[in-house]
C-alpha cells in the first residue's frame, strides 16, 4: 500500500517508529492529561467558568505568566551572554562554568527555593542589601520572578550553544571585510543566524517556568492574589479534597500553555523556514 | 590599485606560516598565488585582505597603491575578499547578501535605496542570476554561491580583489567554466586581482603572473609560461606539472643518468657528484630503433589514449617507472603495444644547484 502523502525513503522503519511515537505519547502523555480532562467534567460548565473566573484564580494565571515571561526573556539576554562567554573564549575554569550551569538542573527543585530564599529574604546576603533600596526580593514578584530565571537558565544556555558552536566564523570575517562594525555583525549576521535556538530556548525556559512549584513556593510568600501562582493553588485545592476545582484550573493553564507554545514554534518555524533549508 | 608586502613574517605558535616574505602586485594585475596547502599562501592574502595580522618585528608593511595600511582594519581596506566556502550569509536572500556591504556604510555614505538597487539589479546580471535575487544561498548550487559571493565582494567596489582558493570546492567542470568567467571579468574591470589556489592548472591558466610558495617561502615569480618552463627549483619543476627524476652523476659538466650522458647548458661551473635529473614526460621521445642521441632501453607497461597527449608508462633498467606523453598524431604513427621494448630520448634535461637541496 502507498500513501499518498508519503515520500519514499530509503531509510526504514517509518511505519514502525511513528507507530511507537503514537504509542508513547499517549500512554505517557495523552491518557493524564485527558484524565484530567474528565475529572474536571464531573463540573457543569456554570460551574466550570465560576472556578476559573475566580479573582484569586485569575490573579494566579496574571502572576504566572508575566513572571514566566519575564524570567524567560531575562535568561535570553543573559543566557546567550553565558552560553556567548562559554563558547568564544577560552579561559581556566571554562569546564567548570560550563557545568556549573547545568546545576539548577540537577538540584531538587525545593533545594534551590530554600537556598533563594535565604539569599533573597530580609536579613539573606543580598536581600539584606536591596531592604535599605527599597526593593523587596523575596516574598514578591520579584522573587519568584528570580527563582524563575534561575531555574530557566539551562534550557536558553544549552540550546544557544551548539548554534554558537556551529556558527560560520568565516560569514562574521566576510561581514568585516565588507566594512561592517563588530555591532553590526553582530546584529545582523550572527544574531539572525541563532535566533532559531534562541526561541526555542525561550520556549524550553519558558514552559517550564509555567509550571514550575518547588523553587517558587518557598521564596513566593503565597500570599492570595499577591504572590500565588497556579500550581501553588492547584496544590492547595488537591489539600481541601477539592479535585474538581484543582483539575478545573490545571485545564485552563493546560490549554493556554499549549496555545502559548504553539504559538512560539510556529514563530520559531517562521524564523528558520527559509534559510534551514538545505545546506 | 597596486599591492605591496614587504618582509612579512607570521607564526601561529611555534608554526611559522609566513617567512620574511615580499610581493609586489602592480596596479591591474591578477596574481596566482600557487602553493601546496601549508605553503603559507592563504595566511599571506589574508594579511594583505586585514583578516590577519602579521608578527610585528619593525620591519614588515602592507602597502596599498604606497600607503601603508597595516593598522587598518579589513574594513577600511576596501577590499573583496572571496570565501574557499563562500561564506554567504545564509539568512539573507541573493539579493539582501549582495546589498549588504552597502547597507552597512555610515549613514552619511550609504548610498540611498535607489542607488543599491540598481547596484544589486547590474550585479546580479553581471553574474547571471537575476532572476535568483529572492532566493537563499542554500537553494543555490555550488558554483552559483560562488558567483553570489564575487558579486557580494564587487558591491562594495573594492580597490583590490583576494580570491582564496574560491573555486576548490566545485567540481572540475564548474571550475573550468568559473575561471574563464572570472578571467574575461578581470579583463573588463581591471581591478587588481590576487588568487590564491593549490591547483597549478589554474593558476597557470587565469593568472598573469604566478607567486609560487612553498614552506612559509617565495620560491619563485613570474608569467605563468617563464615558470612552467624555467622552473627555478625542483620544488617548482615539480609541483608545476608531472616530471620525471632520474638519479644520476655530475661528471665533467655533463649528466650521466643509466648509461647516458647528455649535455646541460650551464652545468660546467657545477661541482660534480651525484644529483637528480628532471625530465618533463613531453620532453621524452620515443622510438623503435636506437639512435646515436643518448638513449635508453625501456619496456612498455601501459598506454592511456584518452586525451589530446597519449601517456605512455615505461620501465627502464633497475624497475623504475617513467612516463612519457607523446602528441597522438606521433602515438598513432609509431603504433606502440604494450611490452614492446622502445628507446627513450630526452630531449631537454633539468638540473638542479646544490643550493636547492635540502
């Protein structure tokens, strides 16, 4: 049998691996995800749009994404920065900064919310510094946006840098050669040229920041419609047995969190589609 | 735009790239820089282009039409340089990798908009592809990004024009074709030229005159027909064209290599003892009968027809192999077999001084 929208191709085992894709996906991803789907389905939709409607509900969503964006924009800037240093120089301790970055990673997410937060806090190392400032790290926005940007780093670092690696030096020189500034090459030859890797690592930094838990609660204060993102009150309504409300609200985040993502890939295809092509 | 190095020396750590070079390219002139890969020669057209920086010892300048440009930087040289691997921007349209070199000017010297688009239309046409200016490098072929980067490098109107090894990555038709454009372009721009290539075919064929380098070193210049034919070591007599090396002894002046002696010009002031002799394959005749030249017994091993020269493989006295390209109409006439035995004459030898011996 042929199907009509499939190119002949020499490698095999097409049929057998999109068939485990399928597979995958929905035992691992698919089916918890419609599960959660259900649960909430035991609502009524008046029901429904009363929980997610809720101001304390509709200031979590506010205070996750504009942290979430926020943190994922900063670690783009300074990511690349990171993932620029680490790629175009060489310097003693360059495998070590090169590990180091892998560690918001590895640490339990809990881990690092503590350790910020005594940083962060009133009488913590630098929290002590910016009271006297007027700015109030810990148990704000503002903190939970750091803790965002602390554990979103990786992913901007990590996709950056083999796209720096592979980067054509010889295009930058070309650049010079035709009289063009060290800044204008850089904007317009080698910033273009990563752009694809840099959104998608702001995508990677980004979701995850979405749904992050662990590191935020401890440094978020969790104060109602101040410092609460969903996840914290999705934990807390699974504390008040109140499965229907929690699954109410992870839906909502679900779809607009998909729909968000999408939206980032189909720019990111956008970016790469002509110039990817080929060579 | 005339082009002067003098005394450049370059080392990337303990390589020395560059030795004490000098080179002199006068106002529209296209140089092949010749050389086998290490030779130096690429690191040379890039110091010339500023991408480089030679070792500073005091002594050495790059000098463009007399003026010192050694602390400009590649920018303000206004030089075209050409990529081995084309180097085009590859997120930018045929048409946007051209404009860029002008749209990168200063404000107050950037042509306006108008002005680059008819720069762009005429470059485009000039390398003939006007209708690919909304395309993206990877839709192009080899010799077509070629074509992109040489326009991209005019664009900016360049005083002189580096090419490194520009056509080495394209196969041997596309190269051929590639040459004689960039040759007939030279021919109507004039503009100060320098090529740096690996293939001597090339460089013999497009160049006006020829640099040929070998380890970190000029060995030596001059029109591609004076090189090919007085070559002034055996470096160049070898890396020029195929040749045969016979060993041999300086006796009284004259060679003696497997029971001939012959006559070289010039070899009475030479000491004497044992050398190598240099006999280029169509400086070989070949025969059926012994003549009274010198000559030599040789077995017939394997005869190539293909081409305008028939290449005749032989093995002489002790094994070794030569080779001997004989015009076909003359191959045709003597009718040569395989495992005949024939006599081979040479009919210009080369020696070489004991100062190129290494």
């Amino acid at each position: 049998m042929r199907w009509g929208w499939k190119q002949p191709s020499v490698i095999p085992g097409f049929g057998l691996t999109l068939g485990y894709t399928l597979l995958y996906l929905s035992l691992v991803v698919l089916l918890p995800l419609s599960a959660l789907f259900v649960r909430s389905a035991a609502l009524s939709w008046e029901e429904f749009w009363d929980i997610i409607t809720q101001p304390r509900v509709v200031a979590s969503y506010r205070l996750t994404l504009g942290t979430s964006l926020v943190g994922a924009s900063m670690n783009v800037v300074f990511g690349f920065i990171v993932a620029w240093c680490l790629v175009r120089y060489r310097f003693p301790g360059r495998r070590l900064l090169d590990a180091l970055v892998d560690l918001p990673f590895a640490l339990p997410t809990a881990v690092s919310g503590i350790a910020l937060t005594t940083i962060y806090s009133q009488h913590g190392w630098l929290g002590r510094h910016l009271e006297p400032l007027g700015i109030k790290a810990a148990f704000s926005p503002l903190g939970i946006t750091i803790a965002l940007t602390f554990i979103g780093l990786p992913f901007v670092v990590r996709t950056v840098q083999p796209a720096l690696e592979e980067l054509d030096d010889e295009a930058e020189q070309a650049a010079a050669s035709l009289g063009a500034t060290r800044w204008q090459a850089f904007w317009r030859v080698i910033v273009p040229s990563v752009l694809p890797a840099v959104v998608t690592g702001f995508a990677l930094a980004f979701a995850r920041a979405l749904g992050e838990y662990g590191s935020v609660v401890f440094i978020a204060g969790n104060m109602p419609l101040k410092t609460e993102i969903t996840s914290l009150l999705i934990v807390t309504k699974l504390e008040q047995y109140d499965y229907a409300g929690a699954t109410a609200i992870a839906a909502t985040m679900l779809v607009a969190s998909f729909v968000i993502l999408l939206v980032i890939n189909t720019f990111q295809w956008w970016v790469s589609r002509s110039y990817q092509r080929g060579v | 735009m005339s082009i002067e190095v003098r005394h450049v020396t370059k080392t990337f750590g303990t390589f020395t790239a560059l030795q004490d070079v000098s080179m002199k390219v006068d106002d529209g002139e296209l140089v092949g820089l010749l050389g086998p890969s290490g030779s130096g020669k690429t690191t040379l057209l890039r110091i010339i282009a500023g991408l480089e920086v030679p070792d500073d010892d005091g002594r050495s300048a790059v000098l463009f039409h007399g003026e010192d440009v050694a602390r400009r930087q590649a920018g303000q040289r206004q030089v075209g340089f050409v990529f081995q691997h084309y180097a085009l921007f590859k997120h930018m349209t045929v048409y946007e990798n051209i404009a860029f070199g002008l749209r990168v000017r200063p404000r107050h010297q950037r042509p306006p908009r108008s002005e680059i688009h008819r720069r762009v239309t005429e470059l485009l046409r000039l390398i003939q592809l006007e209708a690919f200016g909304q395309r993206y490098p990877a839709q192009l072929s080899g010799g077509q990004r070629q074509r992109v980067a040489l326009a991209r490098a005019l664009a900016i109107e360049p005083r002189v024009l580096l090419l490194d090894e520009p056509f080495g990555a394209l196969d041997a038709k596309v190269r051929q074709g590639l040459r004689n454009w960039l040759r007939r372009l030279h021919d109507k721009l004039h503009m100060t030229t320098v090529l740096v290539t690996h293939d001597q075919e090339e460089a013999l064929a497009v160049s006006d005159r020829v640099v040929v380098m070998n380890q970190a070193r000029i060995e030596q210049e001059g029109t591609p027909a004076y090189v090919f034919h007085n070559p002034a070591s055996e470096f160049v007599m070898d890396f020029l064209g195929d040749v045969n090396v016979f060993p041999g002894r300086i006796e009284h002046g004259r060679a003696v290599l497997s029971g001939m002696t012959i006559d070289v010009p010039g070899l009475t002031r030479h000491p004497g003892g044992s050398t190598k002799v240099y006999v280029r394959p169509h400086e070989l005749e070949v025969r059926r009968e012994p003549v009274t030249e010198p000559n030599l017994p040789a077995r017939v091993v394997r005869i190539n027809q293909a081409g305008s020269f028939a290449k005749i493989t032989l093995t002489i006295e002790g094994g070794s192999e030569i080779q001997v390209d004989l015009p076909f109409e003359r191959y045709q006439e003597i009718n040569l077999q395989p495992g005949e035995t024939v006599y081979v004459s040479p009919r210009k030898v080369r020696v070489f001084g004991a100062e190129y011996m290494i």
